[in-house]
C-alpha cells in the first residue's frame, strides 16, 4: 500500500481539510468548524453513498473492503462511468480494481492504494482517508468547475477528449492484443510437469487465469467497445468524420484474436485434464507397484529363509523322502509366484514408458526385486540338483549294501569244499554247487550295474562323505563279487576233480574183471558202452566237461599201460559216449525244470510290496535277481529242448568189436568222446589234472 505522503502536493493534508474544503462549509454551514477532518470527510462519503446498497459507511477501515464505497463514490458524481449495479459485494478484489482504475483513468485520481491491501482484514486507516480526500477534492473541484469559463471551453475540451479517446482506444487495444498473443502463446504450450503436485498447481494457475486474469482483460475488451462507441457517438455529435483506427488495431481484429484465445483455452482446459488424469492413473499405479513390491520382498525374504533352513542335506535314507518332500512343496510354493513378478515387472514398464516423475526409485526397487528373485530360483535349482544327488547316492549305497549282504550269505556255501567218494553224492553236490553258481552270476550284471551308476556319480557330483563311503563300498562289493567267484570256482574244480578220480576208478575195475573173465570182444565193447551210458547220463545233466589228460595222467600213476593216445584210437572203436540220454532222465530234468518255474511264479504272485521305503526298495532288489535268474534259466530249458530234438534225430548205437587191448579201447574212446561234452567252456583248469592224493 503506497504512504499517504506519496501524494505529496496533489492533495493538502487531511487536518486541514475543513478550512480548505468551501464545500464543507456549504454542506454543514457553521457546524463544520465544530467537526474534525475526519469527521467531516466520513459524513460526507456517508451522505453520497446513503442511497446504494450493500454500502455502509462507518469508518475508513473495514467498511471499504468490498469496493463498493469507491465505486458508490464515483458514480455519484461521474454516474456514467461505471454501472454500479453489475457490481457484486462478493468480489472485493474486482471492485476495489475497477473502481481504482475508473478513478486513475477517468477521474485522474493516482492510484495510491493496492486491492490486495484494502481487501485485507486490518487495512491502513489513514492511507485510506487520505486516498478518499482525493475523491473529494476531485469532486470539490468538479463542483466548482462548473463555471461560464468552462462551459466557454466545452468545445475545446470535447476536442481533447475525442482526442484522448482515440490515444485510450488504442493503447488499450494494444495492450490487450499484446496480453492475447502472449496468453495464447502460454495456452499453447504442453510442457506439463511430470508430477501431481505440480500439475494440480498448474490447474490452479489455469483456474486463477480464468477467474482473475482474464475477466479484467474481457472487461478491457468492452471497454475498448465501449470506448470506440462513446468516441463514434462524439465525433458523430460534432459533425466530425468517424474514427479508423490503425491496421491490426480494429475491432474485427480484436474479435479474432480473442477467438483464437478462447480455443487456446478450451485446449489447454482439456491437455490439462487429460494430463492430470494420466498423473493420476501413473500415481495409482505407483502406489499399486510400491505395495506389490513390498509384497514381493516379504515373499522373497521368508522364502529366502525357508530355503536356507532348508539347505541341510540328509544324511541316510530314511530322511531323503522328508527332505524331498519339504524342498517339493518349498518348489510349489515359489515357482508359481514367477507370474506375480511378470506382472510387476510389466507395471515397472508402464511407469517407465509414460516417464513417471520417481521411476529412478521404482528402476531401483524393482532391480534389487528381480535379481533376489533369479538368485532364490538359482539356489533353488542347485538345491534340487544337490537334493537328487544326495538321494542317488544314499539309494545307490543302499543298493551296494543289499548286494553286499546277499553275496556275504553266498560265501559260506561257495566256500564249502565237503566232497565225498560215490560218485552219486559227489554228482548231487555239483547239482547244487551249479545252483548256487548261477545265484552268483544273477549278481554279475548287478555288481556290474552298480559299479557304472557309481562312477558316473562320483564323476559328476561333488565329492562328498557318502560320495567316498559308496566308492568304498562298491569296489569292497567288486572285490567280495570276485572272491566268491573264485571261491566257487575252486569248489567246483575240487569236485570234478573227485568225479573224473571217480570215472577212472570204475574204468580200471571194469578193464580188471574183464580180463579175468576173458569174454568176447564184442560183449566186452557193449558191458563198457553200458556202464559209460550211466556215468554219462549223471554227468550229462549238469554239463560237466572232462579232459583225456586227466584220465590218462590217473591211468598212469595206478600202473596201467596205456596206448594209442589221442585220436589214434578212435578207429579201434564206436563212440560210445554219443548215446543220447535216455528218457526217464529227460523226463527227471524236465519235472526239475517245472518245479522251479512254479516256484518262481509263486514268488512273482506274491503281492506284498513293503511297508515304507526301504522295504520296498529291498523288494524290488529282490524282484531284479529273480528276473535275471529266470533269464538265465532259459540256458537250460533249451538244452532241454535240444537233447529232445537230438534224440529223435540220432539212430541206434552199433558197436564194432576189435581186437586189441581193452583198456586201449576204453581209453581211445574217451580220447574221442571228452573233448566234446559239456557246456563248451573252453578249458580246464590245472587243479583237475591232480591226482586225488594232490
């Protein structure tokens, strides 16, 4: 608000108003020098404004603040100045700006006071009074003006005004075309912030452009109209040629440029709606994105949690299906939470395409998000990768320690070398040696088979102790399977051994009671084909094989010359060892074979499957020898089916008798027929070579 004192000498000091006011003095008479200045001056604007409503006069503070007083002021004196009755009390600040500009530009009154100041709640009580004096000693003059002199200068002074009319005129057209294309320029402009806050600020300022920026400029605008008017009707009054007024300055011009303003507005009155609404949608969808975030990272640290409890590995099998369990369930619980971070991530992408204000902080956020989430299904993984080793290894073990206990059961009979001097009982125990042989080759390919799951998992899993335990304990499973080979292997040499002792005795006791008894060549060839017949067919049956050496080497150590070694003698003689078996023996083997299929099939009916894990597994350990054990049986069900087809293919034995010595035939004959029985294993070891004293 401008000091008083800043009217310096345009107006006398409100003390001395009474004695220099006539019109005081007129209106009061002798009572006026009974009032004080500011008496007198609030009587006075009391007595002018009495008449118009919304008015009430009581002091030169508060009763001003609507603009109203100025304004009912002015149009007392100057009535067509202004149109009092457009003028609402609700817009002081309007009132208080027009009238002070009626009164600076028609009244000529400075403008010593601002609205903003009147319009307060405790304006200056003294800068008021003292721009009010103005008013009245503007009136006062106007008053007495009023003379012969200036009606003598009435022509003069309508010279002037038409003449300031059209300076007004167009200064003022000037200045609002120059406010147009700088608003409409500002309009046009779609640099919106980036933030809510800011954007609402800028609706705001759009919103105090249209209520209180523009209604004044409109105002100008018809006062510009107003004004050309009231100078046409002037110069029209004096006879006097109308107004043009210079190019650009017209008011077609005026009307097109504020059209123009008015769709600049409407558009910018729509960008920033739309713009606003979009901030709006990007804070929603912030605020959305911060509390998925939070969410998510509440997830990610108790499933963090979870997995490192989770990370101790189980140390025997009982535990592996618990733990398998817990890590399978720990899988469906994160695994399917990967659409949850898809959907994030996707809101992270919208808030970076459309330039959301703090997406440096949501970048930020959902980076360290994104990569604790690669990180939990990376460790996740590699748990599950840990977990299915751990579990292959303790089954693995398991496996090796099954095996190991069956081949331990099979070490006390594969170590037995109980042998007897009949040959019946000696074949009985080859009977049940070779049983016993094809349990310990069922183990060969299992032994074998675990063997290689043991070096592949010890080549591609990290070291660990039951990594080593199980390497041990398959190489002490290789070495156990091996020694009860040997083992078996020595038992069965020891007893073909006693068989062939056994054969060569029955061939020196048959050759001496033949020479005692001297019969004919041709009964004894058929005596000998018939007790060969029987030791065959009982050695036949388990397909043991018998070297000529053997015989020879025990024929020799008794004293018993033998001739004619080798295939020498084959001539002297029928082979009689070619005799198909007969058939109450084909008969005996194939009841054999039956039994031991039903049996098996009494043991694959069964359908008990365990109670928990490991019996389970131990039945199907169980399940897998027996499958290979009848595998292996089906050796011996097509030696069965050839000894069919051959005898029915073979003809009757004939025998030529020949002279010569009798043991030389027996002997020649066993040279043809031996290296031909059996199972065609290829050799004999030299233990079978010993004598039965060896």
């Amino acid at each position: 608000m401008s000091h008083p004192q800043s009217a310096g000498s345009a107006a006398p000091t409100w003390p001395h108003m009474v004695m220099t006011c006539p019109v005081l003095q007129e209106e009061f008479g002798a009572s006026a020098a009974l009032l004080s200045a500011k008496e007198a001056l609030l009587v006075w604007c009391q007595r002018k404004t009495a008449s118009y409503p919304n008015v009430g006069i009581t002091d030169f503070s508060r009763s001003w603040s609507n603009g109203l007083g100025f304004n009912a002021l002015i149009h007392a004196h100057r009535p067509d100045l202004l149109d009092y009755g457009s003028l609402r009390p609700d817009r002081p600040l309007h009132n208080l700006t027009y009238a002070f500009h009626m009164a600076e530009q028609e009244l000529g009154i400075a403008q010593l006071l601002d609205p903003e100041d009147v319009a307060s709640l405790q304006p200056d009580e003294r800068s008021i009074m003292t721009y009010v004096s103005l008013y009245y000693h503007y009136f006062s003059r106007l008053h007495q003006g009023q003379t012969v002199q200036k009606r003598l200068a009435k022509i003069l002074l309508q010279l002037q005004e038409t003449e300031v009319l059209q300076t007004q005129y167009q200064q003022l057209v000037a200045d609002l075309l120059h406010w147009i294309t700088e608003k409409q320029a500002q309009l046009e402009m779609r640099n919106f912030p980036d933030s809510l806050p800011a954007m609402r600020q800028l609706l705001v300022d759009f919103a105090s452009f249209r209520a209180q920026e523009k209604p004044p400029r409109l105002q100008q605008r018809g006062a510009t109209e107003a004004l050309l008017f009231k100078l046409q009707t002037a110069l029209r009054a004096q006879n006097r040629r109308l107004f043009l007024p210079q190019e650009g300055l017209g008011p077609e011009e005026l009307s097109q440029r504020w059209a123009g303003l008015e769709r600049a507005e409407a558009a910018r009155s729509q960008a920033l709606q739309q713009r606003l609404l979009q901030l709006e949608r990007l804070e929603t969808l912030a605020r959305r994105f911060q509390r998925k975030a939070a969410l998510r990272e509440s997830f990610l640290k108790d499933a963090e949690q979870v997995l490192d409890h989770a990370r101790a590995l189980p140390a025997s099998p009982a535990t592996v299906e618990a733990a398998t369990q817990r890590l399978g369930m720990l899988e469906a619980g994160i695994l399917p939470q990967e659409g949850r971070f898809q959907a994030l991530a996707e809101i992270a992408d919208i808030l970076q395409q459309e330039h959301y204000h703090d997406w440096a902080d949501v970048a930020h956020r959902h980076e360290k998000i994104t990569q604790r989430w690669k990180r939990l299904l990376q460790h996740l993984q590699e748990h599950r990768k840990q977990m299915t080793g751990v579990q292959a290894v303790l089954s693995l073990l398991q496996e090796v320690e099954a095996a190991s206990d069956q081949l331990r059961e099979l070490q006390v009979p594969a170590s037995s070398m109980t042998c007897t001097q009949h040959l019946a009982e000696v074949v009985e125990l080859l009977q049940r040696h070779d049983l016993l042989e094809a349990q310990v080759s069922t183990h060969e390919a299992h032994v074998s088979h675990l063997a290689h799951q043991t070096a592949e998992l010890y080549s591609s899993l990290v070291t660990s102790v039951e990594m080593l335990q199980v390497k041990a304990k398959a190489e002490s499973l290789a070495q156990l399977y091996q020694n009860l080979m040997s083992l078996a292997l020595e038992a069965k040499l020891h007893r073909h051994q006693a068989v062939c002792v056994d054969l060569v005795k029955r061939g020196c006791d048959f050759s001496a009671r033949g020479s005692s008894t001297q019969p004919d060549p041709r009964e004894r060839a058929e005596a000998v084909q018939r007790e060969w017949q029987l030791i065959w067919t009982r050695l036949e049956k388990r397909g043991l094989r018998l070297h000529t050496s053997l015989l020879l080497r025990q024929v020799e150590k008794w004293g018993v010359p033998v001739r004619g070694r080798g295939r020498g003698g084959a001539g002297e003689g029928t082979c009689l060892c070619s005799a198909p078996p007969s058939s109450p023996q084909y008969l005996a083997d194939a009841a054999e074979g039956a039994a031991w299929l039903r049996e098996r099939r009494q043991e694959l009916e069964t359908a008990f499957c365990g109670e928990d894990q490991a019996a389970a597994e131990a039945m199907l350990l169980r399940h897998q020898r027996l499958e290979r054990a009848v595998r292996s049986f089906a050796a011996e069900l097509s030696r069965l089916d050839e000894q069919a087809r051959a005898a029915a293919a073979r003809a009757s034995l004939r025998v030529r008798a020949k002279k010569g010595d009798k043991w030389r035939v027996f002997v020649g004959l066993a040279g043809e027929s031996y290296p031909s029985l059996g199972r065609g294993r290829g050799r004999v070891p030299p233990s079978l070579g010993r004598s039965p004293a060896d």
